[in-house]
C-alpha cells in the first residue's frame, strides 16, 4: 500500500478520490501543470500542507464557482499561487462551460480579448 503512494498512478488515485471535481476538469484546464501540483511523499513536509491547501481550494473552485478559473486575479485571489488561469478555449472544452451564464461567458471572452491586446 504505501508503495502505491509513492508511485505517480497512486497519486492520481489520492487526487482522483479526494479531489473528484476538480481531478475531472485538471487534464482539460491545466495539462501541463497536473504533475507540478499533486502531492509526492518525497515533498517536504511545509509542501505537502502548501499543496494539500491548494488543492482544497482548487476542488472548491471547481465545485463551486468554475469560470473563476478563467481568471488570473480571482485564482490567485481563491489559491495565493499565481499562474493557475485556464485560458478560456480549455474552458470551453470543460463539460461545465455550458452552464455557466451568459454574463460569465462574456466576461470571459472579454477577458480573453484584453490579455491578446
């Protein structure tokens, strides 16, 4: 068991089952970033609460207030790790996308828009 904690599929199983909603949308929002946040026995211990903290914060997110993830200020706002905005053509592959309301949809392509600018 505690060989399969130490393995990376062990600590996608960990992810998977104590962070579900957020474990469904991380391959789509963040690809490349999934392994950088996930919690290895080999972090320090002050790493380890660092990530655990982070990735409550990011289930909470995901549960409840998704289009946050779109947005750089609010994300660091909701986690006080900067770089975790999803650009909005990941959010648009999100199963969630389409329940959020047009005020957010446009908020978002908005956003979108000005970060090209």
């Amino acid at each position: 068991r505690q060989m399969m904690f130490r393995s990376v599929a062990g600590q996608v199983f960990c992810l998977a089952t104590n962070q579900p909603t957020f474990f469904r949308a991380a391959p789509i929002l963040f690809p490349r970033k999934i392994m950088s946040i996930m919690v290895f026995p080999e972090d320090g211990e002050v790493e380890i609460r660092r990530k655990q903290r982070l990735l409550e914060a990011l289930e909470e997110v995901s549960k409840e207030a998704p289009w946050k993830f779109g947005f750089s200020d609010i994300m660091y706002k909701e986690t006080k790790y900067s770089g975790l905005e999803a650009p909005l053509f990941c959010l648009k592959n999100a199963w969630f996308y389409s329940s959020f309301s047009d005020l957010h949809k446009t908020a978002l392509q908005t956003y979108d828009l000005f970060k090209q600018t």
